[in-house]
C-alpha cells in the first residue's frame, strides 16, 4: 500500500493514520515527524528547518524532497508506506511522482531487448516494439515495489563508481533530462566518431 493523506490541519489525518500503518503494515512517513526529530537531534537539517517551522511556514521545497526521497529508499519502505505531510506543494509531488514514474514506466521489447518508456519515450502503438513488432513487457524489477529499493541499491553500492571515475579521469557528465536525440549528439560528440 502507497498512499498520501491529504487534508487540512485538525482534519483527522493523524487518527487515521496510526490505523491504517496498523492495517497495511507499513510505516507511518510524517516528514513533520522526521523534521521535529532533527530538530531535537541538533541535526543540520534540523537547524535548517528550524526557523521556518517556527514560523509556521514550509520547509523549501527541495529540502523535503531529498529528504523524503532518502527515507523512501530505507528498508521497511520496500512493501509501501503511508506519507503523512507531505507532498504538501505541487512542485513536492511532482519530484515524487517523477521518482517513481521514471522507474516504473520502462518497457522492454521481448525478442529484440528494444527499451521504451511509456511517457518519454512510447512505441507508435501501445504495447508493440517498433523495430520487430514483438511484444513489449515490463521488467519484472520494474514495479513500484523494487523501484524504491534498486534506487537504494544505487546509492550504497554504485553512485561511489562517480568518485572513482572521477579519480581516473574517465568521467564525463550528461544531462540525461534532454531530448533522447540532441543527447545522443553529445555523447557521440564527446566520444568521439
Ligand atoms: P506537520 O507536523 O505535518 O504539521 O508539520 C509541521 C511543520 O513542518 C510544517 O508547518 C512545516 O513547517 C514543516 N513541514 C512538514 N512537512 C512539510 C512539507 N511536506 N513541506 C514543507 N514543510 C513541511
């Protein structure tokens, strides 16, 4: 279960809550919680989101979203969890929804190994390869359930490559956010012919 309570201050979203963590059996994620946590602990986070909870004013928006990204990516989030306080902005929601689409959306043709993804990059018809006109079918790691958690594995065990290729040299960077086309072009470009 993956779900968001979403709802006004005083609206009850608590008390439904601690029954529904009990129901489903997944963790309660209150980035409230986690930010007066930090606070306590005299973490930088913390310190950061201090003054403006004080204020009654919310967190910026890029804060809360690593934040949330790095607790979805611990252990007891792998079967679901219910976010409670967030997302609370649009900008909060779509970093989330993006998080999860990217993985999710990936589609891969059965005979050829073509990739697709459903939103960024779709077959001209649903559901067929353009190349061989086999079928398309969806990784069986793909699914929302080991999205959160290959992300994780990512982290601990392959993001360090960053800094060891760094070190040799052999790094370059690409923006992997542009048209497909106008990237291969970079790439290409920085490879060499
Ligand atoms: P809450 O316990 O959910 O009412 O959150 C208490 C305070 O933490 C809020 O008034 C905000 O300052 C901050 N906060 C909690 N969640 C978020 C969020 N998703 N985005 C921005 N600020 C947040």
């Amino acid at each position: 279960m993956r779900a968001v309570l979403l709802g006004p201050p005083g609206a009850g979203k608590g008390t439904q809550a601690v029954r529904l963590v009990e129901q489903y059996n997944v963790p309660q994620i209150s980035t409230g919680d986690i930010f007066r946590r930090n606070i306590k602990e005299g973490t930088e986070l913390g310190k950061k989101a201090q003054e403006y909870m004080n204020a009654g004013q919310l967190v910026p928006d890029e804060l809360v979203v690593d934040l949330v990204k790095d607790r979805l990516m611990q252990d007891d989030c792998k079967n679901g969890y219910l976010l409670d306080g967030f997302p609370r902005t649009i900008y909060q929601a779509v970093g989330y929804d993006t998080l999860i689409e990217r993985l999710t959306g990936r589609r891969v043709c059965k005979a050829c190994g073509a990739g697709y993804h459903i939103k960024n990059m779709p077959p001209k018809v649903e559901g067929v390869c353009d190349k061989c006109g086999s079928e398309l079918e969806q990784r069986k790691d793909d699914t929302k359930e080991t999205a959160v958690n290959r992300i994780s594995v990512y982290e601990e065990s392959t993001a360090p490559l960053i800094d060891y290729y760094t070190g040799t040299g052999a790094l370059r960077n690409f923006n992997a956010e542009k048209d497909p086309d106008e990237l291969l072009k970079e790439i290409v470009a920085e490879l060499g012919a």
